[in-house]
C-alpha cells in the first residue's frame, strides 16, 4: 500500500500554521498574585495590521465594559478576559488580590527556555525561609525573596509554594502557584512539494511549525537532514528548502529541525521517505508450469513483470475481466498470485500495473480446465410406493461436476446390470421390472477418463405386511407396587423387516422402537401412580399398523409425605378461635387414613376413602400453643408431615394498677411509681399510663410481670391514674385510682391588725397568719415571745386568725407556726409597742371607789402569786413544748389553747364591760385539766357548767392600765 504519500501533502507558503486572530492578555507587573491594595495593569494584545481602538473586557458573570485603548488597571480578585477589535476572545487570566501575610508570586506563562523568577513576597511582620516543589524543600531564602528557574523546561513542572515565619508567632505558608512549562512552538511538520517525484524533476521541502499566541514575535530557525545528513549551508531563518533535481540516488528519508535563535529550545519533525520515480513498460504476464497440467485441483501461478523502476507499484490480475486480486509492491519490478483450478477457472486472463501515473495492461492469455468427475449418486423408484415384486423400477446415476463425455455403468451386487455414456449434463437412468431375487444392494460408477468414481450403496427390499402383533407384560401379577420395573413386549409372527413397534398407555404413546428382523422388541420404565389402566401396542411395517389386544395394569401406589395446615380465622390464633388442621398426601392409592397430633398426643384421626385431604377441627385455649404435624397411612406405609407451630395469643385480662410511695401520704417530690399489670395475656404486652386521661408514657413487656412508669411528683399530679394493657387483640383498662400530692406548707407570714395605727391599750388585736402554700387542712399556732396563744384549723387551706384584745403586757414579739402534717413552719417575729390607757374614761372616775377597789386587787393578787409559786414548784411544761401533737386538735373548727398545759386550776381573766360604763367588772374563772395537753377554751363551755366566777367591780380611773397578774396567761376577750 502506499503509506508513505499519504503523509507529504503540498506545502504552504509560510513555515507558520494558519491560525485564528485571538486577543491575548499580558500583566503588569507580570504576577497574577498581588497583595490586597495594589494595582495590575491588563493589556490586550492583538495580531492585525491596524491600530486597536475600544477593547472589551470581561470579569466573570459581570456586565462587560469598554476602554478606548487596549490596557485596563484593575485591584480586583477574579476571571478577566479581552476581545480586541477584530479578534476572538482570549483564553481566561485569574488574578489573585490576597490578603495573606505571606505571597507567592509567578509569571501567567512559562515556555521553555525561559528564565523564570518566583517571587516570594512578605508583609513586615513575616519573614521568607524556604521554598519547595510538590512539597519538597528546592531552596532556602536567605538574602533574597526570589528563586531563579535559568532555563524552563519540562521536568520543572509542578507546585510550587513557599514558607516564612511571622514574629513573635508561628510559621506561615503562602499560596500555592502551578508551573506548567509551555512549548514556545509546536513540532515541526516536513511537507514535500511531491512524495514521489518522477526523476529530474525539482522538489520543495517545508518545515512547518506554530509559535505560541504570547510570543507570536519570536524569531526561528530551520535545518533539513536527508538520511541524517544536513542539506545545503545548515540554519536558516527560511522555512523552505528547494531541490533543483532529484534523482534515483535522492530517494531517502528527509527530516526538519527548528529552534529559537539561542538554540535554547529545538524541535524536529518526523522522518518521511521520498522515493523518486522512473518510467515503467507494459507489463507481460506468464503462467507457470507451462506444462499443459490444466486439471481440476492443479496449482497455477500468474507473475505480473513490468521494466523501470518505482518505489510503490499496484498490481491487479483479471479473469474475464473480473478482478480477482490487487498486490501493492514497493521496489520490485513485478507481483504473483497463486490458486487451485476449478472448473471456472477456465477463460481470458490479464494484468495491470500502476506506479502512479495510471495502469498499464498486459497481453491477454488463455487457460482451459479439465475436471475429473465428481463421485456419483445413485437414486431409485418406482411406480408404487411399496416395492412390491413386478412393479417397474427405475436407477438414475448422476455425477454433480465433470468434463464431458461421461461414462456410466449400474451394478446389482456387483454384476453389471448396464451402461449409458452421457455427452450433456443430467446423468442416465436404466428401468427394469422387480423381482424377489432383485432384493440386494444397488451402485453406479462414472468416469471422463481420469478414473471412474463409485456411487454409494442403495439397499432395495420386496416387503410383506406384519401380522397381528401380540403384548405381553412381565410378571405382571407382582410387580403392581410403585416404584417397580414392569416390561412390555410387543412381537409380529410374519412381516417383512424392518418393522416399526410402538407401545400406548390409554391411547397415549409411551414410545416406539424397530427391529430390523422378526422377533419383537420390549419397552420397561418404573412403574407410578400414573401407570395404571390400559395397555397396548402396534406394528408397521410400512403396508399400515396392526393393533394388539389390550392389557390392563393397576399400580398401588405408597402415601408421599403429607403436607399439614394451620387454619384460623385471622392473621394470628387466638383463645376461643376455631382451629382448622388440614392434611394431605399429595399422592397415594385410597383410602388413606389421616391422624393428628399435638406435641406428639394424638388428637383424632379421619379417613379419606377416595383419596384426598382430611380436616379436623379445634378450639382454641392457652394450653394448645406448641407443635402439630399429622400421618398419613393408605395400609402400605405411614408417613408423617413436618411439625408446624402455632402460638396461642391469650387477650389480657383487665391490668391492676398500684401506685406506689415512699411514704403513705405522696408529697411534692417524691418519686411515684405506677406499676402496671395484667395477669393474663400473651407477651409482648404494651401499657399505657394516664393521669386524667392524658397519655403519660408507654413500656412493652416482653414478658410478663408487668411495667412500671415513674413519675417525680408535683402538684399537678394530684388526680385519677389508670392504665391500660394491649398485646394487638383488645386493650384493657385499669380500675381508676385518685392520688392525692400533699405540698409541704411554705413559711407562713404573720399579720397583726388593730383598728389605728399605734396600738394602745384595750384595743382590739387581730393576729392573721397564712402560708402561701401548702395542702389543707393547716393548723396554724399563735405565739406571743415563744407561749402559746391559741390555735386555729384552716381546712380548705389559706390562713387563720386570733384575736386578742391587749394590755400592756402584751408588748413584744408574736409569730405563728403552720402545719399540715408534714412538717411546721415558723413565721418570721412581728414586734408590737403598746402605749397609752384603755379607753377614754381618765378623768371622770371619783377617787372614793379606787381605793375600795385597789384593795379588793390586791387581795386577788396575792391568791394568785400564791397559786403561781406552787404550780411553779410542781414543775410544768413550757407552753411551746414541740412534743405536742397538731392532731390532738379538732382539725374541723378552730380552738384556742388560752390554758397552757401545766396547769392543774387556772385562771382566766377577761374584762367585763357589756354597757361602756365607768365599772369595769373582772371575771376569773378556774379552768380543770382533763388531758396532758392543754385543753381547749371554750366560753359557752364555762357558762353552761357553771364554773366559779369571781367579780370585781372597779372603777376606772385617770391612771395608766392595769397590769395582769405576771403568771396568768392572756386570754382572749369575748
């Protein structure tokens, strides 16, 4: 083929690609990583013959603008791109304006052989160290921030980035920069005016090559090498190399180097060979062997020779015009092609030869083949379909392929029966009437003189029709189980081979067999369920089948394994559901009897007479959880099914739910445990807690036992708790139960009202003293410097109040105390002055009565001192014994403990002035202890039983109050 002038194409003008017009951007300074603040110049460059005018510019997605010249100075970070007038868009330039502490600076574009500066650039605080390459250290700064690359070429490729150290701080690293070393211009291409020029004629060498967009201004060189060796006076700064004339000896390989004016980077094309032409002569073509050894199979060979001499040459051989193969030679003077003749190979051939400047055809010769014959066919028939003797045969032979004349001759048993010579294609054919000795073999032979060829073998039989065949079982009687062999077999007494039996099951055929003798053939398979019923065979041997009588055949067949059921009347069994147990033997002669069982106990048993399935069915409890499987028996052998499981749900019953305490009355901030729990129901069972009906949580139990929730107690928590039990069949609820959360009483406050605003005398005192909180019913304590005043019981909670009308020992501090049960609580003190007279009566009394009554005073006094001092010597109790218990107060109506409890007889004194006048009466009652703990007072109580009652009548007189006795204790006024 020719390869080689498919890669020198005609030259161009230039030495230079032809290229597109494309704007190119060049910085200033030549960086594309500044800092933050300073400025970049763009400049676009393009390559025409006028003077730029606007230029466009690009940043990103951003609206383009416009300038009248072709710079643009910019202090943005992004993608800028230029379009000049009259040139495309140039490729895209990304500037960095960073605001690192430690730069990296690197030109936009490298090419080889350029001196390349990588500029490591710091801020004040940071000092530059080391620079590396792919993150290996290249160099170490020291006195200068710039690294030198003298020459780029490809093997500085890479990353490059370098390192500092900030004062006083830490190390830094700047930006990482990507060199990618450009070729300055692409690899030369060697063009040749002609690839294959014809001798003497003149050829021009090109060496073309393209310089980069951004240094389209540099200047090259061109060198051409024919073999290696240089042609002419060496570099040029043309890029052609014109050959005045080539001859023989200038067939080579040519090459072209070109290289920068420093030589600093070269580049050379590929080597393309030139081969130079001389004029060729017809071709002649012979045929070999010229013996005339022109037979079929014969092995010839056709040689195409041309005169001159060409680097490539295409031969083509022609038979009859038709193609039949092509042979591209390079620096030979002629082609061959060689086959096997064939009975078409016969004909007009020729040849062609072509270097170029069209083909050149050779002489004509003619080649005749002789063909051996082909082996012959012998073929038969006759009038009828059946070859009954007398009917009229006939043998044709024909032989497929040969050269002609042909001779034929048929044989019967190797006697020659005729012969026929045959001078056009189709064979011959000999007839003859048929008789039983003409049952025998039958062959032709053919022959065109290079050797007869025999036919092969035809067999001929005079047939007699088969008798009535007779089948026959093999001991039939005891081989009816399944799973035995049975054999049949079916015999004709007279028929002329070969006779074709077959064997029928109910008319259904079970498979055929041929004998090529009298004597019958059997059939035997296993027997199966299947095989029962009718049987019978038939013979043919081609005058139409014969039946036989028909034989019958029952087959008992064993019981397969039974496949058992489960079912109910939903997804899963539950107590009370009706439980269907199905089984079935999928195969098994009837009746078979069917039993079931539960984990290995039998529960019933049904028969299925003809065969089939059996059910039984149950009803469901707890206990019937577990394994069931079932067996089947048809009398010949008992088989039994898998086991299937089945799990009984059980609904739960009705949960209890018990609320549990640390202590018998729940307080704010305890933890409460509700425990929930059903005692019947399959696992897992799933409780819900609620107080009020509103949903508190949920815990599955994986088994029984129940589940608790717990709860941290406030005051919201006081009401009805219940829950509820559900394992998927029916949830239950509990029984509601009510908690009560008892709240600790809060410190209470005590509030002291009197009808003014400074307290005097006889006024009367309202002391009011109430916790915040706290669960009722509260019982609050009055206490005037730590001694009981009375009590007061607050049953649905707030506060309580004593009164108490004063005297003017009743200055000091007063408190009160609150408790309901889980702990008192103390009042903070309230201190009251008291000053002044009781009432307004000071000056209106007559002075005869006071000394009357001063001495009537007096003498009460002294009983009372006396009574004091032996009370006093029994020893008592102090009134705010903490020993004393809240309950032994009647919690429903308030009392006040005006008798502290040590007294046996205790007086209590009350002024007495119903009317306001200028007598005041005091009453004295003696009060008998009934209990250890002070007893209540109770005003009706000493008028209904008569207590003793001492009056003193005295009148008022314009002196302070009097004081009461110092051991009585203060009582409230009625």
């Amino acid at each position: 083929m020719l390869l080689w002038p498919l890669m020198l194409v005609l030259a161009p003008v230039s030495g230079q690609l032809a290229r597109t017009h494309k704007s190119v951007i060049s910085l200033q300074p030549p960086w594309t990583t500044v800092f933050q603040g300073e400025r970049v110049t763009l400049t676009c460059k393009e390559f025409h013959f006028y003077s730029p005018q606007k230029t466009k510019w690009y940043l990103e997605k951003e609206i383009p603008r416009e300038t009248p010249a072709n710079t643009l100075e910019v202090g943005e970070s992004g993608e800028y791109r230029c379009q000049a007038r009259g040139s495309s868009l140039s490729s895209p330039v990304r500037l960095v304006f960073s605001s690192a502490s430690l730069i990296l600076q690197a030109p936009l574009s490298v090419f080889e052989g350029d001196s390349v500066v990588l500029r490591c650039r710091a801020k004040p605080e940071v000092t530059p160290n080391t620079i590396y390459k792919d993150d290996n250290v290249l160099a170490f700064l020291s006195k200068s921030s710039d690294f030198q690359i003298p020459h780029a070429s490809l093997k500085d490729n890479g990353e490059y980035r370098c390192t500092g150290h900030k004062e006083r701080c830490c190390p830094v690293s700047s930006n990482t920069v990507e060199i990618q070393v450009q070729e300055l211009f692409s690899r030369p291409v060697l063009r040749a005016s002609s690839s294959q020029p014809i001798s003497g004629s003149p050829v021009t060498l090109t060496c073309e090559t393209q310089l980069s967009l951004e240094r389209s201004d540099a200047q090259l060189q061109f060198r051409f090498f024919k073999d290696g060796q240089t042609l002419g006076s060496g570099w040029s700064r043309s890029p052609n190399f014109q050959i005045d004339a080539m001859w023989s000896e200038d067939s080579g390989f040519y090459c072209c180097k070109a290289a920068t004016v420093t030589h600093s980077t070269i580049s050379h094309s590929v080597g393309s060979w030139i081969q130079v032409q001389i004029p060729m002569s017809h071709p002649v073509l012979t045929l070999s062997p010229k013996e005339a050894l022109n037979f079929e199979g014969t092995k010839v060979t056709l040689h195409c020779k041309t005169q001159g001499y060409s680097r490539d040459t295409l031969y083509q051989f022609y038979h009859e015009h038709v193609l039949l193969k092509h042979k591209s030679v390079r620096f030979a003077k002629g082609a061959s092609i060689s086959f096997l003749l064939t009975e078409e190979h016969s004909g007009n051939y020729y040849c062609t030869a072509n270097s170029g400047r069209g083909p050149q055809r050779s002489e004509t010769v003619r080649l005749s083949v002789t063909v051996p014959v082909s082996r012959p066919v012998l073929t038969f028939s006759s009038v009828e379909d059946v070859n009954f003797e007398g009917v009229k045969a006939t043998l044709r032979c024909e032989a497929q392929r040969g050269s002609l004349p042909i001779l034929y001759q048929f044989y019967h048993k190797d006697v020659v029966l005729g012969s026929r010579s045959a001078h056009y294609a189709g064979g011959v054919a000999i007839n003859f009437s048929l008789t039983a000795e003409y049952s025998g073999n039958y062959y032709c032979t053919a022959d065109n003189g290079r050797g007869p060829q025999r036919s092969e073998a035809v067999k001929l039989f005079i047939t007699v029709p088969v008798s009535r065949p007779v089948l026959t079982l093999s001991s039939a009687e005891a081989l009816t189980f399944e799973g035995a062999t049975v054999t049949l077999h079916c015999e004709v007494q007279k028929g002329s081979p070969r006779i074709l039996y077959q064997f029928y099951h109910e008319d259904v055929p079970l498979g055929s067999s041929s004998t090529p003798s009298v004597g019958g053939v059997s059939f035997s398979f296993s027997l199966t369920a299947g095989h029962s019923g009718n049987y019978y065979c038939t013979a043919d041997n081609g005058f139409g089948p014969q039946r036989s009588e028909a034989v019958s055949l029952f087959v008992t067949v064993p019981v397969s394994r039974p496949i058992l059921t489960l079912r109910v009347p939903r997804a899963q069994a539950v107590v009370g559901d009706l439980l269907e147990l199905r089984c079935e033997a999928l195969r098994g002669s009837p009746p078979i009897l069917y039993q079931f069982y539960h984990d290995d106990v039998i529960l019933g048993s049904n028969s299925a007479p003809s065969g089939g399935e059996a059910s039984f069915n149950l009803s469901l409890t707890a206990e019937h959880s577990g394994n069931y499987s079932c067996e089947a028996n048809n009398g010949l052998i008992a088989q039994h099914s898998d086991t299937v499981s089945l799990s009984v749900i059980v609904p739960v019953s009705r949960p209890i739910l018990t609320i549990r305490a640390p202590r018998a009355q729940a307080v704010v901030g305890d933890l409460l445990e509700l425990h929930c729990e059903a005692l019947r129901g399959s696992s897992p069972i799933l409780y819900l807690f609620y107080h009020e009906d509103v949903t508190l949580g949920k815990i599955s139990a994986l088994s029984g036992g129940g589940a608790s929730f717990n709860l941290s107690l406030t005051t919201e928590h006081s009401g009805i708790y219940s829950c509820e039990a559900d394992n998927g069949l029916e949830a239950q609820r509990s029984e509601m139960v009510t908690l009560k959360v008892a709240v600790p009483v809060s410190r209470p406050i005590l509030t002291l009202r009197a009808p003014r605003a400074q307290t005097v005398v006889g006024d009367l005192l309202t002391l009011h003293c109430e916790a915040p909180r706290g669960s009722p019913p509260i019982l609050y304590w009055f206490y005037h410097e730590d001694v009981t005043l009375g009590n007061s019981s607050a049953p649905s909670g707030g506060g309580a109040s004593f009164n108490l009308s004063l005297t003017a020992e009743r200055s000091g501090n007063y408190s009160c105390e609150a408790d309901n049960g889980l702990g008192p609580q103390r009042s903070e003190a309230v201190t009251l002055y008291i000053t002044g007279l009781t009432g307004n009566r000071s000056g209106s009394v007559a002075t005869g009565i006071t000394g009357g009554l001063l001495s009537m005073a007096g003498l009460a006094a002294g009983a009372l001192l006396l009574y004091c001092w032996l009370s006093r010597k029994a020893g008592r109790k102090p009134a705010s014994d903490p020993s004393r218990s809240p309950s032994d107060s009647d919690s429903q109506q308030p009392t006040y403990h005006n008798v502290p409890a040590w007294a046996e007889l205790q007086p209590v004194y009350s002024n007495v002035n119903p009317r306001r006048e200028d007598v005041v009466y005091s009453e004295v009652r003696s009060i008998q202890k009934k209990k250890k703990h002070a007893a209540a007072f109770d005003p009706r109580r000493l008028r209904n039983k008569g207590s003793p009652v001492i009056y003193s009548e005295v009148k008022v007189a314009s002196t302070p109050a009097a004081r009461s006795p110092p051991c009585a204790s203060s009582a409230p006024h009625r």
